[in-house]
C-alpha cells in the first residue's frame, strides 16, 4: 500500500510540475516578454548562405530586439 502511495504522489508531483513549467512566460531582463522579428531558415552546409545579407539584417533586428547575443568576432571551437 505504502509504494503505491508513493507513486500516486509522484505522479501528481510530476504533473503539477509540467503544468506549471507550461504555465510560466518567457520573460526579457525587465519582465515583459520580446516581440521577436522572424528568422528566415537557411542551410548550414551551403556556402555563404549563413552570410547573406539577408540573414545579417535579420540578425541585427533580432539583437535590437533584445532576442538574441550579438555574435560578435565568435569563432568556431577548435577540435
């Protein structure tokens, strides 16, 4: 009887969690939530598709926005 107490009360634990992690906004560094411009997708392996200026443009409105960190001079990892 004991371990199926203890389950009832995981699952209940469980569930109320997930609800409450749904439940809870996302939020800037003042509290309001960002309106974020879109993201064109592109892909990764064509040459300088990541580079265009339309995907820089985007970029920029997202870091104006408050959406994204600038990247700056980042440089991929060595390996």
């Amino acid at each position: 009887m004991t371990g199926r107490r203890s389950l009832v009360g995981l699952t209940c634990a469980l569930v109320l969690g997930a609800l409450l992690g749904l439940a809870a906004p996302g939020c800037g560094d003042n509290g309001q939530t960002p309106s974020c411009p879109p993201l064109s997708l592109y892909d990764i392996n064509a040459a300088g598709e990541a580079n265009s200026p339309k995907v820089a443009a985007e970029r920029a409105a997202a870091v104006d926005a408050g959406c994204m960190t600038d990247l700056g001079d980042a440089q991929p990892a060595a390996p």
